[in-house]
C-alpha cells in the first residue's frame, strides 16, 4: 500500500467512526471497499474480496447469459436466462430478474456474458459433512484362526 493509500485509509475509517448520515456512511465504506480491493488486486492471488468476507457456507459456480427475455406485460420486468454449466442438465437454466448496481438502479446484462453465481446458507441449516475416507480398517474384525 502507498503512502497515500495508507493515509487515504486512516482518514476514511476516522470518518467512518464519526459519520452519522447513513448515505454518506454507505459511500465511505464503498470508497474504502475501493480502496481495499485496489490493494487486493496487487497481490494477484485471483480471489475476491468477498471472499474473505464470508461468513456463512457458500459455493460459486460460473454461469452464462443465454438469453435477454423481453417482458410479456409491461407492468413485468425483463428476465435473463443464465445457464449453469456445473448443475445437473435438467436443471441447468435459471430465469432471473435483470440485475441492480450497488445503488440500486437497474442495469442490464447482455447475451453471452459470463457470471458468478453465488449460493449461500445460513450455517443452522446446514450439516457438516463428515469424511468418505473413515478408516475403515478400524472397524474391520480380523478373522478368527
């Protein structure tokens, strides 16, 4: 980090600490996200930062924008289709509403573009998964001679 990163950064989070507006809160902490994940990219390592921000069970899987589905209605928003490559073939394409940016303003994704689809569970409603691999010799009877 630069020295005017670093100076950069102590002064957002003091004004973090103070601020009581919560648009401007919201905008300090995206211009610290910014900031963040400037720092994130030099190291090169490939992973996102939120990543490390998780804190729930979670699998991402790669997606790609199959189709832009034009409202039947007016009244209805457009849809996309995005197909899985990793799910099973019956279950392959999701239809979702078109996307909103981080402020909340619709935005629209286009054919062909590639996605990250993240899954997330409340960690109460998962189990852990024990190991396949259970040493089984431990439990085998050895025969009687």
């Amino acid at each position: 980090m630069t020295a005017e990163e670093r100076e950069q950064m102590n002064a957002l989070c003091a004004r973090i600490q103070e601020e009581k507006d919560y648009a401007k809160f919201v905008a300090l902490l995206r211009e610290l996200s910014d900031l963040l994940e400037r720092k994130e990219l030099r190291f090169g390592s490939g992973a996102s930062i939120r990543e490390w921000q998780r804190n729930r069970p979670w699998r991402t899987v790669p997606g790609i924008v199959k189709k832009v589905l034009k409202p039947v209605h007016p009244a209805e928003s457009e849809k996309v289709e995005i197909s899985i490559g990793a799910a099973d073939e019956l279950f392959r394409e999701i239809r979702i509403e078109n996307l909103l940016n981080v402020d909340g303003q619709a935005v629209k994704l286009k054919d062909g573009t590639h996605v990250d689809i993240t899954f997330e569970a409340e960690r109460k409603d998962t189990v852990e998964e024990r190991s396949k691999d259970l040493t089984v010799s431990s439990t085998r009877r050895v025969p009687e001679t």
